[in-house]
C-alpha cells in the first residue's frame, strides 16, 4: 500500500530518527572537516543541534504537523552550535513555517524544503557553493520537480536522496580546497545523514519509539517572593502566543502595542517577515487572541493564570532571588583555558562561557549569559569565527535587553576589544570602538595535525606542529620550536607587542624559552607572556 501523506505522528518519528543517525555517524562527518586542526567538529555542533530539536519534538503530543515543526524549530534553534548548526536550524525553521494543520504531501513537503532553504540563505552573509547550502539547495528543487509527478512517499524520498548525494559527490568540483583534500563537504554529509534517517522511517527500515519525558515541575524559572501579596498582580494572566503572519495582512507594530496596552502591560511584541511573537499580561486573554488572529494564524498559545502559578510555587516552598535593577552594560565571552578565563574576567567581562574550539556552545548556553548577565546592553565576544552565527542568534532571539555581538574570531582579539573600551561612553561608539579594536590585531596558533591532507598544495603529515597565521596554515614542521620561530617571522616586523598565551600542554619553564625566541625575533617589540591554559592550541600568539 503506498504512503501518499505524512501525519503528524510520522513526522514525529522522521525528525527523532534523522537525530540518531546523524548522531551515530558524526564522527564519520567530523573526518570531512578540510583542516588537520584537531578542531573537526562539523558532525558533533550538527548531531548535539538536531538532538536538541528532536528532544523537543519527543515531548509534543502529535496531533498536528505545526506543532511538531514547530516544536523542532524551537528546540534546533535554541540548541544550535557552531555555523553548521546554525544554518541547520534556519533549515528547519524555515521549513517548520510552511507547514500547515494537515497532513504532508509530497507538494507540501517539497515547498518546505524550499522554504528552509530560503531562510537559510537569509541567515548567511556569503553563502559558498560546495557547501550544506548547496545541497540543501538541490535537494529543495528535485523534491518540487518531483512533487509534480510522484506521490508515493517512499519513491519521492528515495529519488530525492539520490540526487542529494549527487551533488554531496559534486561539491569537491565546487570548492578547490574540497577538491585538494579529496573529502565532500562535510555540513552537507551531516544534512544527508538527517534526510536519510527521516527516509528510513517512510520505508520502514527503521522503527522509532518515542519516549514520552517525565513531567518535572520548573525549579529555575518562573519562581516568585514569599512576601509577594497576589492582590499586587495588576493583570491575571500571562499570555504568549505567536502568529503565523498572513502576507495579506497589514501590520502596524506600533499600533498594536499601542492597542495591547490597552488591555494589559508587560508587553513584548517582536516580528519578522513571517511571524509575530507577542507576550502581555492582561485580565482580557482573549482580546489578545482576537488581535493576534487579524493578522494570521495562532500557534503556541500559553496563558497561565499568575495568582494561582504564584500559591503554587510557595506551597513547593521555592524562592527566586531578586537581581534588582539591571546594570547599563555587561560583557560576555567565550573563551577555553582557566588562564584566559581569568584574563578576561580581570578585563571586566561579567559572563565567560568556557568553551571555543571543539567545544562551541549552543545559542542556548549564550542566551542563559545574556540573562545572567541582567544588563540594558550586552556585548557579546564569541572569539571564534564558528561562534559568531550562533551569538548572533542568541542576539536576535533576546526580548529583554539589547545585544551586540562583537565578530572576534580569536581569543586575542577578544582580549584587546576589552582593553580597549570605555563604558563611559555612549554604546553606539563603544561597539565602534571594539570593532575598530580587533581589526588591530593579528593573530597566530600553534596546534597538531590530526590526520594527513593537502592543503594550499602543502603537504601535511599527520602529527606535525601546524603555524596557523589569521585562518591560514603558514608552517608545518615536525619540531616545536622551529615552527614557532617560522611563525613568528612571518607575523607583523613593525608590531610594538607581542603577546603568548601558552596552552596546557606547555608549563611555565618552557615557556621562557619561547619569550626568548619572541624577543629575539622583535628586538624592538614589549613581548608579554600569559598561562592561557587553553587545549588544543599548544601557542596563541598576537601582534598589535
């Protein structure tokens, strides 16, 4: 018997089992990564993003389509880790809003295809060819030709991998440095891998258990004051809701906040050009309701009555702590190494995030800083150029203060964007300032190579000491010390610091060795040395 839709219980069990195989073969995609740095994490950001948005999807009942897209979207969005993450979530966001209460058809699943690829390319300044982008991209348009022609299920997913692992095969011609290194894209690899396990479910080689989740209450959030006196609650009930926008409709943000607090306060109205988040307490939940449907469709509709949530949680005997009022500016960062943590936190950085290269953390993880951080203005230093999309995301997801992510793609230039603020000034020259800053420095690293490759017609040998100047690979030797001398001497000759941040794997003896060399090599230059304790990275060395 054929399967001609895809209901919401299916579709439940196809995002679950696209998790698990990725997650099963992500180090398989990890060994796609172009570069020999111990930093091949492309399959792991992608597995832990897809696990996040399939541990969503588990909790939903599935009686709707919506609401498990939905439900993928928010949790891959929250869950995303490194760019392949990122731009994996946009995928399934944009695919999620395509869909609609009934049940999938081939033509149905095809427009949703292409609406992720449309919100993916929209999430990337300069998308590439030969990369996830690419094959999303194709798999999008085979899967609209062949929606005008298979309705079967099963063939319209076996014909549309086909062809996705075609182009997956035609990437290296797309991109030299794929070609050098004799590997397909691995991001793309990562996107099959997901497709393939949603497939397996539509054909049956693959049963999928949902495990229901335990129903725990929320300890950490939502808490209230013991001498709170409800009667102080001027509006009832919380009500959040989002709104599917009708392209027909005209919305006026302005005067709809201006009608919200009308009927309630505590508003937060924030949009895109596909939907509309609102959130307001109001005694009048419905009128809410009524106006959010004048614009579109409703979906995640929550409305909690605050007076009996707040008896609640006193008879659980919980307690929130007041964090008071919210201070002008915080900083956040991330950085790995106790060195450097305490670098950064000695330089004024209110929130680090420990992690960075192999460890990248989730738009999750940077968002709970953001709220800890309990600032009017936050300013993000990701140090890490597979960070920034996902603090960028973190950015435009936050409602209750404003974000500013500084693009630092390295710890040094992290470290000078703080030296070089000034709170005192206005925020707007402040960002200015710390974006003028890391464009002072440059920036090198010595780490390992992991496997053997060939790079810019270098040929790297597994366990070679790899000099890595600004992103590129500059020196390969089998010696330490020799690579950070031929390190060094490409590096600015006119620099006036020279700062070595040394790794773990390198105590504070060897290291005088390596000062030695530096200011050998800049005569001229104040050579600063610092314990960074950072992994992967035996030196991190910077010019300014």
């Amino acid at each position: 018997m054929k399967l001609e839709v895809i209901d919401a219980k299916l579709l439940q069990s196809m995002f679950v089992a696209g998790a698990k195989l990725l997650d099963e073969k992500k180090n398989m995609v990890n060994e796609l990564n172009v570069f020999p740095v111990p930093d091949g994490d492309t399959g792991t950001n992608m597995s832990l993003t897809m696990l996040a948005a399939a541990k969503e999807v588990e909790k939903v009942d599935p009686t709707n389509v919506m609401e498990v897209g939905n439900a993928a979207a928010s949790g891959s969005l929250r869950g995303a880790r490194g760019n392949s993450g990122v731009i994996l979530s946009q995928l399934i966001r944009g695919f999620a809003k395509a869909l609609t209460n009934e049940p999938i058809d081939t033509l149905t699943l095809a427009n949703a295809f292409q609406a992720g690829v449309d919100t993916a390319y929209k999430a990337v300044m300069k998308p590439k060819e030969g990369t996830i982008l690419t094959v999303a991209r194709e798999v999008a348009t085979k899967a609209m030709q062949l929606s005008m022609e298979v309705t079967d299920m099963e063939e319209f997913a076996k014909r549309v991998l086909e062809h996705g692992y075609e182009v997956l095969h035609q990437t290296p011609d797309m991109l030299p440095v794929l070609k050098e290194a004799g590997v397909v894209d691995a991001g793309g690899q990562g996107l099959l891998c997901i497709l393939e396990g949603a497939a397996m479910v539509i054909t049956g080689d693959i049963q999928i258990n949902i495990k229901k989740p335990v129903s725990k209450p929320n300890t950490a959030a939502f808490q209230a004051l013991k001498n709170f006196n409800t009667e102080d609650i001027t509006f009832g009930y919380c009500t959040e809701f989002i709104v599917n926008r009708d392209p027909k409709a005209n919305y006026n943000e302005t005067a709809v906040r201006e009608y919200l607090e009308t009927i309630g306060d505590s508003l937060v109205a924030v949009s895109d050009e596909t939907f509309i988040k609102i959130h307001v307490h109001t005694d009048n939940p419905g009128l809410a309701l009524q106006k959010g449907l004048e614009f579109g469709s409703l979906t995640s509709i929550k409305i909690e009555n605050m007076r009996e949530q707040h008896t609640s949680i006193l008879a659980d005997g919980e307690q929130v702590e007041d964090k008071g009022p919210r201070k002008p500016l915080a900083f956040v960062s991330i950085v790995a190494g106790e060195g450097l943590v305490e670098i950064m936190k000695s330089l004024g950085v209110d929130e680090v995030i420990e992690g960075g290269q192999t460890m990248n953390p989730s738009t999750e993880d940077i968002s709970e800083a953001i709220e800890r951080a309990h600032a009017e203005e936050v300013i993000i230093l990701p140090n890490n150029k597979n960070i920034i999309l996902a603090a960028e995301q973190a950015a435009n997801i936050e409602t209750e203060c404003h974000v500013h992510v500084i693009p630092s793609k390295t710890i040094p230039q992290g470290i000078t964007a703080m030296v070089n603020h000034d709170e005192s000034g206005d925020i707007k020259k402040v960002v200015e300032a710390m974006n003028e800053a890391i464009s002072t420095v440059e920036t090198a690293q010595i780490t390992i190579a992991v496997r053997d490759t060939t790079i810019d017609g270098q040929e790297i040998k597994e366990g070679e000491y790899l000099g890595i100047l600004e992103g590129n690979i500059v020196v390969h030797n089998s010696d330490l010390k020799a690579t950070f001398t031929e390190l060094l001497a490409k590096m600015n000759e006119e620099a006036e610091i020279i700062t070595i941040y040394y790794g773990e794997e390198i105590t504070e003896e060897q290291a005088e060795d390596y000062v030695a060399i530096a200011e050998g090599g800049f005569p001229e230059a104040d050579v600063e040395v610092h314990s960074g304790g950072q992994p992967v990275y035996y030196f991190m060395i910077s010019a300014e």
